[in-house]
C-alpha cells in the first residue's frame, strides 16, 4: 500500500499531466518553458497560490494580483513536482531493489 500510495500514484499522475497537457505547453513542434511551468505547476502548487489577496484598489489590479499568484504558485509547484517525481522514483528503485535482495537471501 506504501509502494502505491508513495510512488506508483505520483507517477502516474505526472504522466497523466504530461499527456494530457502536451496539447497547451508543445507549440508549433516545441516546447513553450513558460506554458511547462503552468500546466505542471498548477496542480501541485495550488496550496501556495492565494499568498496576496486584491483587497481594495481597481478590478484590473485584483485581476493583476490574482495572476501573479497564479503565476508564482506554478513556479512554487514546478519545484514540487520535480520533488515529488524524483522522491517517487527512488522510492519505486529502493522498493524494487529491496524486494530483490529480499529474493536472493
């Protein structure tokens, strides 16, 4: 249950991004680094989005603030998602060579 829940879930759920977000972030046959961020970033860094909340002030600088945070949250959760792609990947890798020592004892 620790091997699904620990790695086999966080990988398949950033090959699950992958696929489905290769039609917003490849762009005439290349990869858009800006759209790479947003489209992995967002579900991980939802958490860490909303840091400034647009109290006062104009509609567009709401708008302009609410952005920003959106922005940065992807950034903040690019980061995450590459933690959580390696922590997954030596987790499977310790997991497998373990069984297999396991085997040859």
């Amino acid at each position: 249950m620790r091997l699904l829940k620990n790695s086999i879930l966080p990988l398949a759920a950033i090959l699950l991004i992958a696929v489905l977000g290769q039609y917003i972030y490849i762009v005439d046959g290349q990869v858009d680094l800006f759209r790479l961020v947003m489209v992995y970033g967002v579900p991980f860094g939802i958490p860490y989005m909303l840091f400034v909340i647009p109290i006062g002030g104009s509609i567009s600088r709401g708008i302009g603030i609410l952005a920003l945070n959106v922005i940065v949250g992807a950034l903040f959760g690019s980061v995450i998602a590459v933690f959580a792609f390696i922590r997954a990947v030596v987790y499977l890798m310790a997991a497998v060579f373990g069984a297999v020592g396991k085997v040859h004892r």
